[in-house]
C-alpha cells in the first residue's frame, strides 16, 4: 500500500513538472560543436539564397493565381490553366529545392523562421495571350535574380576563397538552365498565339489552348 501511495505521489508531481514545461514549451536543443566547423557559406550568399527562395514561391503563386483564373466556368481555357498549374508546380519545387540545398549545408539548424513569407499576387481579366506574355516577365525577372544570385556566391575575393563553386556549378547547371529553356518555349508560345490571333481572332485563342 505504502508502495501504491508513492508511486501515486511520484505520478502526480510528474505530471505537475510535465504541465509547467508545457506550458513554456520551447526548442533547447543545442546544436552539437563539431558542426561549427562545418557551415562554409558566405552572409551575402546566404541571404541571396534566401531571397531567391521567396522569389521563386511568389512565381509559385502567380502562376497558381493564373491557373485559377483559366479554370473558372466562365473563362473555361483549360490548356491554359493546365500549363499555369504546371508552371506553378515547378516553381514550387525550385523553391523547395533550395531549402534543401541550405539545409544541405547545414544552413537551416537555426534559421527557419520566417524564411518563407506568403506573397501577394496580381489578379486581372487577362487573355490567352496577355497571361503568356505576364509569365514571360516573370521568367525573365526569375532569371535575372539568378543570375545576381549567382554572383553574389562567386564572391569578390581575389583568392576566390568566398567563391561557393559548388552551389555556382548547381545553379548555372539546373536553375538557369532551366529558366533560358523556358523562356525560349513562351517566347515560340507567344508568336505562335499572336499568328494565330491575326488570323482567327477568339478562335485562334481556343484553338491554341486545345492544343497546349
């Protein structure tokens, strides 16, 4: 019985602490010593890193924007809200591409919060080609800030010991690959539209869309 009683007690004081910790529930998880050797990347390119994410989750976003308004019963394009969609996807994942990229290099054990801020984005009436034109502009402005980002991580050293040739090689080699590929296809996409336009009007338009 004595024995029933304490463990009684013991449970009860127990579940008292457990509540208090709750209640100033915090990470105090310390990061182990050995790692801080390890991290090798430059402020300057971390932050671009950072900003190119974010650019890449608002490209995200306004082509989800886009798609939405292409799918609504009264606009009814579907090739082009299945191309927007498409196009926000893949934006999507560039972002998250790079979140693991810094995590990667261990650039994320204390710097998460607020890494990624929900952006605003710009809703209009537009038409088939209005939108291939606005998501030209955005390539070419995701483009650019690669190409600052990219930069920016070659450092300005002249013993090139700020140079992060790993992360440069990955980014000309995929992003920006990428992104010179795209651009190419909606510029082929908006010449095709506008012959298309010249000569058909609407109907060029639904044509267009049933075969993108």
């Amino acid at each position: 019985m004595v024995k029933l009683i304490a463990s009684i007690c013991l449970l009860v004081v127990l579940a008292v602490v457990n509540q208090a910790q709750a209640d100033n529930l915090q990470c105090n998880i310390k990061s182990n010593a050995v790692f801080k050797g390890w991290p090798d990347m430059k402020d300057p390119c971390i932050k671009s890193m950072r900003d190119q994410i974010q650019k890449e989750i608002e490209a995200s976003t306004q082509y989800l924007a886009m798609a939405s308004y292409f799918s609504t019963d009264t606009v009814n394009r579907p090739g082009f809200a299945e191309h927007f969609f498409k196009a926000a996807r893949e934006e999507r994942e560039h972002g998250s591409k790079l979140v693991e990229y810094l995590s990667m290099r261990g650039q994320l054990t204390d710097t998460v919060n607020n890494l990624i801020k929900v952006p605003s984005v710009k809703v209009t009436n537009w038409t088939g080609l209005s939108a291939l034109e606005d998501a030209f502009k955005l390539e070419t402005e995701v483009t650019k800030s690669i190409r600052e980002l990219i930069k920016t991580c070659e450092g300005t050293s002249k013993k090139a010991d700020d140079n992060d040739y790993h992360l440069v090689d990955y980014l000309t080699g995929v992003y920006l690959e990428e992104q010179l590929t795209g651009q190419r296809d909606l510029a082929g996409k908006i010449t095709t539209l506008e012959k298309m336009m010249s000569s058909h009007g609407q109907l060029g338009e639904f044509l267009f869309d049933k075969n993108l």
